[in-house]
C-alpha cells in the first residue's frame, strides 16, 4: 500500500463506490476501508491511521450527535 490512506464515511453506497472507482484510478491515494457510521470512522481513523477522511455530510442528524 502506498500513498495517501484514505476513509470513506457515506450512508450513500453509490456515493461511497464512486468515490472508490475515482481513488482506484488515482495515483498517491490508497482507499483504507469504508463505513457507513461517524462513530466507527472515529476508531477506524484511529486504528488505521488514515490521512485522509471524506466525510459524507447529506445526514445532519448524525453529525450533529457525533460531536
């Protein structure tokens, strides 16, 4: 694995696996995991020492509690 390690925090799937298609083709980004929930992207960040984290804000709700 080389690059930038990235995470994905999407409810949307197709959002979530656009995003993968466009760091796939991409040079010096690497896709670490994906999630679904703000909460797990917390520890996964952490777990898996990411670089970057795109945050899929559609859901106010959760991010308002998250914080």
């Amino acid at each position: 694995m080389s690059g930038k390690r990235v995470l994905i925090v999407s409810a949307n799937g197709l959002y979530r696996e656009g995003l993968k298609h466009i760091l796939d083709n991409s040079a010096g980004l690497t896709l670490t995991r994906q999630t679904t929930s703000l909460q797990e992207a917390q520890e996964l960040a952490r777990e898996q020492q990411v670089d970057v984290v795109i945050i899929d804000c559609a859901d106010e709700t959760e991010w308002q509690e998250s914080r």
